[in-house]
C-alpha cells in the first residue's frame, strides 16, 4: 500500500512518520451515492487519532453527512468524492488536530477537559502541552466523544522497577546491620537475591541472539501483521505457483482453526498476501477454500475479506471472475441456474464493478474453464448483462438530455412567438413593431417585409 508523509508540506523522503493514501471508492447511483474510506482504520492508526474525528472532518467541511459502521470497519461520507480531494481535505484535519504547534511533529495525544470545554495536546517529541484553539464543528463533536484514554505503560513500569529497586536496597541495608562487623560481608545469596516473594537474576546472562530455525519462526509469529510484511524473505524468489501454493496452504490452516474471519484474522491474511506478493491473484485461493454450493450467502459471509482484496483493484476482480468460473464448473449442477444471482451479489456488495462485469460478459474465454461451460456461464448470466447495461446507458442519456422551454408572452399581439432557453435569462423575442403611426401603406410595406425575412426553421 503506497505512503505518503503525514505533513505533505514537507517532501523528505526520509521522514519517519508515514501514513498509508486515502482509497475511497464511490457506491450507488443517484440520490444514494456515497464515498466509503475503505483504509480509514489505517489512516487514522498513522495519526494517532480515532477514525471518526477524520471521518466527522470530511463531512463537516463537504456539508455531508457521515455514517460508522464500527463492526465492518466501514466509514462512509455521503456523495461522490475522490481519493485525491479527500486526502488535500485531511491535510487540514492534520494542521489542526494532529501536528504540534511548537515542533511540527505529529505525536501529540488529545485531551479534554469536558467541564471548562476544552481540548488540549500534548507534544512526547517537544514536550509541549497547551489548549486547542479551534473552534469548528468537530471540536464539538470531540468534546461530546472524547478519545479513549491509553494507559502509559512505561511510567507503571518505571514506578514498578523504582519501588522494587527501593525495597532491595532497604533489604540490602537490613543485611548490612546484620553482617559481620569485622569484615564487613553480607550473608545473602551471590546468585539471586529475593524481593517479596518475587526473584530478579542477575544480568549474567548470554546476550547473543538465538539464531536457530525454531527461533526464528516464534519471533516471526510474535511480529505484528505489518511488520511481517516489510521484512525480506526468501519466499520471493519461489515461482507464483509455489507461493500460491503456500498462500493456500496458509489459508486452510486459518479456516480450520477458526470458522469465522475476523478483523485481526482477515489482516493477517492481507499481510501473508503480501509477504508472498500475490495480492492480486490472493481471490483465487480464496474462492477455491471459502465457496461450494452455498456460494451467494457465503459471499455475503466473507464480504469485508474480498473486499480488502478487490477494492479499488481492477486486476483482483478480473481474477475473482475467473475463479468464480472454476466454482460453477466444479458444483454445476447447483450453481450453474444461479449464475446471473451470484453475478448480481458480487455487484450488490460492491465486492466487484459494474465495468468489471460488462468487460467479462464482452468476452467468452474458453482456455479458463472450456468452451462448453464458458459458453453456458455467458448464456445463464446474460440477463443480468443486459439489465447492466441498459441501466447504464439509461443514465448516460439522463446526463446529457438538454431541455429547451417554449415561452408563450400574452403581451405579444397577433401571431408572435418569443423562445427562451433555460440558461439565458433575458428571452431574445421576435417582435414586429409599427414605427409609422401615421402612413398605414408604409408601415404595412415594412411589415411584411420583417416577416419575410423571419427563419421560419429557427422558431
């Protein structure tokens, strides 16, 4: 996932506090189309600050309104916004509430001190501490919800280590009164020595790094998801089929230990995807381990999972695609009658577009699953093609029809006609007028001759 440093402002390439770019992908049609911030849970981690104060910032400054949903992870601002004008919107939110007023560096935590309504930061790079000044509609909402507070731990720790250290010298000092007093030794044990109950080795052990393959592999397991993902490995330089083949195997394992994919679990498997470098073909193996028959509530079931694979990812859902051909050869006689139904989900949970899926139909590849079948999965999905298409084109013509109005003035006498286009605010009316109140044949002369000359083709 590409980068991007937390102030833009600055263009080092070195500077240590990143953040991942902004994917918002664009749902529905019309009145109900909307922007969900599909790595908003990333992007807020990297700021330190929970995902709605972001969230609740886009919509204060675009007027819209946003929805949480907590559970899915998902994050939505209502209309059509892109990734782009999203992330220059959250630059602002960064000025504001993340980066230090005194140094510039984002580690600042909030505070709020709901009884005075006030937000304050604090600065762990500088040490600056001071109130908030702004005022907007999302200082509201921060003192109304305030960030969960995190508990220092290494203050708990140091005051634990004090008050061991401190109950180790008063030990040591009762020891001291109670040694020989001619030579001044102190009868403890030269090994350990014992502080309530509790016993502290002494620092002679062996500080060289256990370097065996067992070691190795519970240090890997301890690492954090993302952690796992930038180190280098000698898995890359196996053939795509072998790291298929391991993603696979890796997978299997996931899904027999545990029936449900939950968040952390639906990470991990996003991060081995991409320790393996097989993000894109990943669906494949997913759909081989996670659809049988029962295939369109499972897609329901594993929504957020595909999702983090084909979101934004036009290569992913052409693969998806392919793979969901191999499930309808291998359970045809159940999935095969429910070809243009399990289209229709993919769409309807946004796990794969609408271009996407008219691309597909466009085509029949026989080298994936055979000609017969092929051809069959196209004959039984081509209702839903059509009704995707027609729709399409029904909103690329709402788009570009023009409307004229025809104006009808009762203040023009006789046959005149005045015509008015929306845009235009003063009407252009063709009028004939008698500028000789006193020779009627001289003005009746003239008047025939404007009519004549009048475009019959423009009225």
């Amino acid at each position: 996932m590409a980068s991007v440093n937390v102030n833009r402002n600055l263009s080092d390439q070195f500077y240590r506090y990143k953040m991942p770019k902004i994917i918002a992908k664009v749902e529905g049609k019309g009145n109900g189309i909307k922007t969900v911030i599909v790595n908003m849970v990333e992007v807020a981690k990297a700021l330190n600050r929970p995902p709605m104060y972001p969230t609740k910032y886009f919509g204060c400054i675009l007027g819209a309104q946003v929805n949480c949903d907590l559970k899915n992870e998902r994050y939505i601002v209502n209309g059509a916004h892109d990734s782009s004008k999203l992330q220059d919107l959250l630059d602002g939110f960064i000025q504001k509430y993340v980066l230090c007023s005194s140094c510039g560096n984002p580690e600042t935590i909030l505070g709020v001190i709901q009884k005075k309504g006030i937000i304050t930061t604090s600065c762990k790079a500088c040490g600056h501490s001071g109130p908030l000044n702004n005022r907007d509609k999302l200082t509201t909402y921060i003192l109304k919800y305030p960030p969960t507070p995190v508990p220092n731990v290494g203050s708990s720790l140091t005051a634990g280590k004090k008050s061991r250290r401190k109950a180790k010298e008063e030990k040591g000092g009762k020891k001291q009164q109670n040694g020989d007093a001619g030579n001044g030794t102190v009868h403890g044990d030269s090994e350990e020595d014992t502080v309530d109950g509790a016993v502290e080795e002494r620092d002679d052990e062996d500080w060289c790094e256990d370097t065996s393959k067992d070691a190795v592999a519970k240090r890997m397991e301890n690492l954090s998801a993302g952690a796992k993902g930038l180190m280098l490995n000698d898995d890359l330089e196996k053939s795509p089929e072998d790291r298929l083949q391991m993603f696979f195997d890796y997978v299997k394992k996931k899904k027999e230990a545990s029936e449900t994919f939950d968040i952390t679990l639906q990470k991990e498997i996003v991060a081995e995807a991409e320790r393996l470098d097989i993000r894109d073909k990943a669906v494949l193996v997913l759909c081989e381990l996670l659809f049988d028959e029962k295939m369109i509530q499972q897609i329901k079931d594993h929504r957020m999972l595909f999702l983090r694979f084909t979101a934004g990812n036009p290569k992913a859902q052409k693969y998806l695609l392919r793979a969901f051909e191999l499930v309808v050869k291998l359970h045809r006689a159940q999935l095969m009658p429910r070809v243009a139904h399990i289209l229709k989900t993919f769409y309807d949970t946004d796990i794969i577009d609408e271009k996407a899926i008219i691309e597909w139909g466009s085509k029949v590849y026989k080298k994936n699953v055979g000609k017969e079948v092929a051809e069959e999965i196209h004959e039984k999905a081509a209702p839903f093609l059509t009704w995707l298409k027609e729709a399409e084109e029904e909103e690329d013509s709402d788009e570009e029809q023009e409307e004229i109005e025809v104006v009808y003035d009762d203040r023009v006498r006789g046959n005149e006609i005045k015509i008015q286009d929306k845009v235009e605010e003063k009407p252009a009316a063709v009028a004939v007028q008698n500028n000789n109140s006193n020779n009627v044949n001289s003005s009746n002369n003239n008047q025939n001759k404007e009519e004549e000359e009048i475009d019959i083709d423009a009225i």
